[in-house]
C-alpha cells in the first residue's frame, strides 16, 4: 500500500525514507469499542495510528475520578511516553468510537527514532504539539 493511501496524518506526513523505513512492520488492525491501547502504568507494547475512529486518553485525578485529558484520530498516534525515552504512560488510552489503523511495536519504534533523525524530530513535534494544548496533571 501505497504511503499516499494512508489516512493517518503521521504515517502520511513522514519523510519516504522513514515510511520506508517503518512499512515493514506496521500492522493493520481493526480497533474495536473500549480496546485499551494503552494502560496506565504499564510498559507499552505498541503505539497505534488511527485511521478512523477515537481513542480516548484518561488521567487518574485520584482513586475514584478520572479525567479524559485528550482524544486521539486520525491526526496522531499513542504511546507518547515512548517518544518522550519512557517505557510507561501515567495515563490509559482507550477506543472511543470504533475504527481501524495501524500498530507498532514500541521495540520498533525505539529503533526507527535511534535509526533516523528525521522520523524522531517528526514525532517528538507530535508530541509536543499534542501536549501543548494539555492541562498539567498531578496524580
């Protein structure tokens, strides 16, 4: 497939040597309601780039409460923490609504970003975009 056909924004905006580089070892997958993608915690396998759908981003504000802190379509991807040199996130990611993308290991990932400067300042301005426009939170 063709990087022009992707819908994801990341996917179809990176240099064609780092989607070259990647292609390989992206996976379709289909993302069904309430699918964790990512669990607060816990080291993350994999990122995923949306194509349809939403994923949901939640913050545990306390034991009791939690607060969506952000959503994430076709524009972005999850699994921030890897990007920014962490293995786990203090936040869960969840589907909202229903859809398909494409999955990453984070093993993959971490190589591509050492490998190609190029695809690791992509992502880093991803993040830094995506979490410019989020409240600090303390748990």
């Amino acid at each position: 497939m063709p990087q022009s056909t992707f819908r994801n924004h990341i996917l179809k905006a990176l240099a064609s040597a780092d989607f070259a580089l990647v292609r390989p070892s992206l996976h379709s997958v289909i993302l069904g309601l309430k699918t964790q993608l990512v669990a607060a915690n816990v080291p993350i396998e994999y990122v995923y780039f949306p194509e349809t759908g939403v994923a949901s981003v939640v913050a545990a504000m306390s034991r009791e409460r939690q607060s969506e802190v952000g959503v994430i379509g076709r524009e972005g991807m999850t699994g921030l923490a890897l990007v920014l040199g962490q293995d786990k996130s203090p936040d869960q990611a969840y589907i909202q609504i229903a859809g398909s993308g494409w999955c990453l290991s984070a093993p993959m990932l971490s190589a591509a970003m050492a490998e190609s400067p190029t695809f690791r300042d992509t992502l880093l301005r991803y993040a830094f975009t995506s979490s410019s426009s989020r409240p600090e939170h303390h748990s």
